[in-house]
C-alpha cells in the first residue's frame, strides 16, 4: 500500500500532531494513575478480616446460606 503523502509530517500537521500527542501523553498518565489505585483496592479486597476484629453476631444473618420460599413471593406482572 502506498501513501500519498511523505512520511514527514507538513508544517500545518506539527501543532496537530503536537497535541495529539500530548494528548496522548496525558491519557497514559491517567490510565496509569488509575491502574496504580486500583492495585489498591484489589490488595484491600483480597485481603481477609481477623474474626477477633469483627463484632458481635447478634442480630445479624448467619453466614449459613438460607433459600427463600418461593410460595411466599409476589408473582410478577408481565
């Protein structure tokens, strides 16, 4: 495939290609800024809780999973 234009940018390209290009730049800081705080937050959800820290049961759910009777749910309407 061949171009039509040099491979050198012209003199009214170089602005446009300048921001492009800084533009550029600064997405990349951004994405790795954002990458960077989300190491963090995966760390802190991989992380488990000491039972010792934790409160009380009382007056929570079990950790046991229990079902729903299906019986005592509203139908839907369609």
């Amino acid at each position: 495939m061949t171009r039509s234009s040099s491979a050198a940018p012209s003199g009214e390209d170089s602005p446009n290609l300048a921001t492009v290009l800084e533009t550029n730049k600064r997405a990349a800081e951004t994405v790795q800024e954002v990458a960077e705080d989300l190491s963090v937050i995966h760390a802190v959800l991989d992380s488990e809780v000491p039972k010792e820290t934790l409160p009380p049961m009382s007056g929570r759910p079990s950790s046991k999973r229990t079902c729903l009777k299906t019986s005592s749910r509203r139908p839907t309407k369609s």
